[in-house]
C-alpha cells in the first residue's frame, strides 16, 4: 500500500504571512502555531507546516491543490478581488489566464516567498 502523505515543511520569511496568504485563498481557518510552525491543516489529514527561515533560505517550492469546481471559482474570484498576478502556467508564459488541461481548469499564483501555488479542477495523472 502506497504511503500517505503527513505534513510538510513550507520554508518561508514569515511563516504566518505564508501561511495566511494560502489559508486566505482556500478561506479556510486561521493558521495554528505549532512550536516554530504555523500550520495549515488540509482535507485528507495533510499539514502544511510553515517554518521561518532567512530569505537565503527559502527555497522555492511549488504546491498543487485539488479543489472542486465550485472552490475553484471562490478561490479564483477571491485571486482578482486581490488583484493577484495569476498565470495558466508553471513557467508565467501565460498572464491573467487559466488553462483548461485534462478537462479541468488550473491557475497558478505565487505566493509572498515566491512558492507557485497551483489550484486545479481535475488532477493531471491517473483519471
């Protein structure tokens, strides 16, 4: 049987502003400190553990989140109000633009370290 994910360490310059950042977007709720974490408990018993560091050491990461539809929407009308620079691409060749891979929809946004955080409607691998 496959492992499943636990948690993760998010390296960030401040690890309540990384972390608010994410819990705003999802509207989810405020983030808990957990000893040097502040963490960010997602659906499936994963945790996003947010951890400050130097900005020398931040290194970049790249998140992908599996929303339904309709949390799409919220999530992406939540992106304009904000006035969020968003892409349809890892790589920020396509501004102000969504894709429509695999019969879902998908936006990328980075976050205040720099992380690419990516929603998407329709998972890339395996159905």
């Amino acid at each position: 049987m496959p492992a499943r994910l636990d948690h993760t360490i998010v390296r960030s310059r401040d690890r309540f502003a990384g972390a608010r950042f994410l819990t705003g977007l999802l509207d989810a709720p405020e983030p808990a400190a957990f000893g040097p974490f502040a963490s960010v408990p997602l659906d499936g018993g994963v945790t996003l553990d947010y951890m400050e560091v130097g900005a020398e050491e931040v290194a970049w990461q790249h998140l992908a989140f599996l929303v339904s539809e309709e949390e799409f929407d919220a999530i992406f009308e939540r992106i304009r109000q904000r006035e969020l620079a968003y892409w349809a691409d890892p790589f920020h060749q396509e501004p102000q633009t969504i894709n429509h891979l695999h019969g879902g929809r998908g936006v990328y946004v980075d976050d205040p370290d720099g992380h690419s955080i990516e929603f998407i409607t329709h998972t890339y691998v395996g159905g």
